[in-house]
C-alpha cells in the first residue's frame, strides 16, 4: 500500500512537470517547455523532501516528548519505592526490636524452668546414688523391713478376681493378687510394697510364694471339677533372675498338666523392654505350654502378629482407654490409634492371631454395653466383682514348702 502510494504521488509530479512543460512550449518553445518541466518536478519533489522530513521531525518530536514523561514517571514510582522502602525498614526495626525483647524475656523463663528442672534432677540422681550406694530413707529402710518381716511370718495373703464371659457374665478366669500385713495387721498394696521390695531383691520371693499358691488353687478348682484358669503376675526381674528361673522351670515342669489353666500375666511396659534373657525364658515357658497375657496397656497401637510369636493368648485394655479412644469419622467407627480399621472388627483382628481381648476396670453396666459393642467376649472390674481374699484355710493348704521362701529370702539378702 505504502509504494502505490507513493507511486500516485510521483505520477501526479510527473503530470503536474508535464502541463507546466505544454504551457511553456505555447508560450515561448520547445527550449522552455523541457526547462520548465524539469524544473516543475524538481520543484515539487524538493517539496515532497521537505514535507516528510517535516514529519519525521515531528513525529520524533512526539516520541521524545512520550520518553520524557516515561523518565518522569519512573522518576516517580523510584520515589515512592525508596520513600515506602525507609517506613518499611524502620517498621521492621521496630519489629525486631519488639521480638529482641520477648526473646530475651523468654530466655529468662527458660533459664529459670532449666534451673528449677536441673535442681530436681539433682536431687533424683542423689537418691539414686544413695539407693546404688546401698543407702536408703529411713522410710524406705523400715517399709523394707517391714515386707521382709511379713514374707517370714507368712502374712502375704492371696486376693482373687474374677474375669468373666459376655454378656453371660459367668466366672472363666481369676486373677491373682498379692497383699501383705504389716504387724497391725494394716494392708500393704502392692504399689506401695513393690517400691521396695524391687532394689530389696524381695519380688522373687513374692513371685515365688504368689506362683506356689496359684497352682495349689488351680489344683483344687479342677478337684472340684471347675474348668476356670487363673492369670498369675509374674515380673520382669523373675524372668531374669538367673538363681530363681531355674527352680521356677522345674517347679513348672513338674507342673505342666495345668498348662492349659495358669497364665502369666506382664504388663506392656516390661513386655516391650524384655531383654534377650527374658524373651529365652518366656519361650521356654511356652515349649512347657504356658500361656501370657499383657495388662498395663497405654496404646491400641498393637501387633497382634508379634504378640502371638511370643506365645500372648490374652491382653487385658481398660475399658475407660477403649471407650476413650473412640471417633466418628467418614461414616465408621474406629479407634483413634487405629484408624485403618473399624472398632468393631478390632478384637476379630485379634482372635485372627490367638488373642482374646478382656476389657478390665468395668465399672458401670453403661461400659458393659460399649464394650459389647465392640465384640469383646470377656470383662473384668468391680461391676463383676471386686479381689477377695482366699479363706484362710484354703490359704494353709497353699502354703508353699518353707525352704523355697527362705532360699528366696537369703537370696535377697545377699
């Protein structure tokens, strides 16, 4: 477009040179119609020159004029920035200055939780270098004694309770506890007597006496042609106890009919901690056909897989951990540390490996219900009955041979 245009222009020059060329000729010749026509498209062609230029120089005019006002306007914007850049600098010195002192207020708090822990830890590593030292409390020295004294006079009695099948709520199992009397006859729970009777040596003792009784009365229950086992506490230390396991073996060995009847019982946390001795132990324990059961458990988190390589055939949960740990969510219900999986199919998770679940501390027939609920076939707590004592002559019959506890006891005396 831009050439035909250019091309009608110089063809109207041409025409223009040419007329002015026809009225020279008329006038004065040929000589001066060819000088006239030359000189008309000079001319005009030298005007055509001058008008672009003119219009270059404006149109150059107009673009410096844009890049002037661009310049102002950077100019500008470069001012606002440095002028934003200054508040924020100074808003963000006062920042750091405000976070400067909560940091150093805070360190001074720090300070002052790591001294008052630094104090108590001081104090725990005191008492136990004293207790390492062989140096106890007066009140640890004298509850010591005290533990001792009632192994030796015989004043440790035999409490049972039962764990029973749901919803029928008849008797299977029983559960054995120990509890010891003082001189006053006062009762000595086993919270209080296993703080000493542990660094003491004294436990092995008590299993041995608690292990002794619980298969004289296994003993007498299937005389009386009652099928029900009895789950008997046994610790880690016992386990471990390279003069007492032994005899604890053989007395077992001799004892093996009633393997189908007499469970041991550990909690979670010496389960999970059991050391090469304890899991040898325990494996020879089951080749006899001994049966375990874990209480104590502080997480649903478990592996029922493990839990049958290592011969577990019950696990006792209380009921307050279970109902506790229940949640609604996308439509099922399930266990918060066992969300893959819905509650209800939980104890069939277990039965799957050789587990029965025994939900204990039921206290009230609202947690019966829960734990029905949630398919578990056994429960235990004081809404089925709380730990009674064994008769006290039935307790004679069980009294174990009086060599066997005073081994134990020299042995823990050293």
């Amino acid at each position: 477009m831009r050439y035909l245009t250019l091309a009608l222009i110089f063809g109207a020059y041409i025409c223009a040179s040419l007329i002015a060329g026809l009225a020279a000729w008329r006038l004065e010749g040929a000589g001066a119609a060819l000088g006239a026509s030359l000189g008309a498209l000079g001319l005009l062609m030298a005007a055509h020159a001058t008008l672009g230029r003119l219009k270059d120089e404006a149109r150059l005019a107009d673009g410096l004029t844009s890049l002037h006002e661009a310049h102002l306007s950077v100019i500008s914007e470069i001012e606002k920035a440095r002028a934003q850049a200054g508040d924020g600098a100074r808003a963000a010195a006062e920042s750091a200055l405000r976070r400067s002192e909560e940091i150093h207020s805070e360190v001074q708090q720090l300070e002052d939780v790591v001294h008052r822990i630094g104090e108590r830890l001081q104090t725990e590593l005191s008492l136990k270098v004293e207790r390492a030292a062989g140096i106890a409390s007066p009140k640890e020295t004298a509850l010591a004694e005290t533990v001792r004294s009632a192994l030796e006079a015989g004043r440790v009695d035999l409490y049972l309770q039962a764990v029973v099948s749901l919803p029928q709520r008849r008797t299977q199992f029983y559960e054995s506890f120990t509890r010891l009397r003082d001189e006053t006859g006062r009762v000595l729970m086993p919270a209080e007597f296993l703080s000493v009777a542990e660094p003491g040596g004294l436990v092995s003792a008590i299993d041995n006496l608690l292990l002794f009784r619980c298969v004289q009365i296994v003993r007498r229950l299937a005389g009386q042609e009652r099928r029900i086992g009895i789950f008997c506490n046994v610790s880690a230390a016992s386990l471990s106890d390279a003069e007492f396991f032994p005899r604890f073996l053989d007395f077992l060995s001799a004892n093996r009919d009633l393997a189908g009847a007499l469970i041991f019982e550990i909690g979670q946390p010496a389960f999970d901690a059991r050391g090469a001795v304890e899991v040898r132990n325990m494996a020879k324990l089951a080749d006899l056909g001994f049966r375990f059961s874990i209480d104590k458990v502080s997480s649903l988190a478990l592996n029922f897989q493990d839990l049958a390589r290592s011969d577990v055939a019950f696990v006792k949960i209380g009921a307050p951990l279970l109902l506790s740990e229940i949640e609604d969510g996308q439509g099922r219900v399930a266990f918060k540390s066992v969300p893959d999986i819905d509650a209800v199919d939980f104890a069939a998770l277990a039965r799957r490996h050789g587990v029965q679940l025994i939900a204990e501390k039921v206290e009230s027939e609202r947690q019966v219900v829960d734990v029905l609920e949630l398919d578990i076939g056994y429960g235990q707590g004081h809404l089925f009955g709380e730990p009674r004592p064994i008769r006290e002559q039935v307790l004679a019959e069980a009294q174990p041979p009086t060599e066997l506890l005073q081994a134990a006891l020299r042995r823990a005396r050293g």
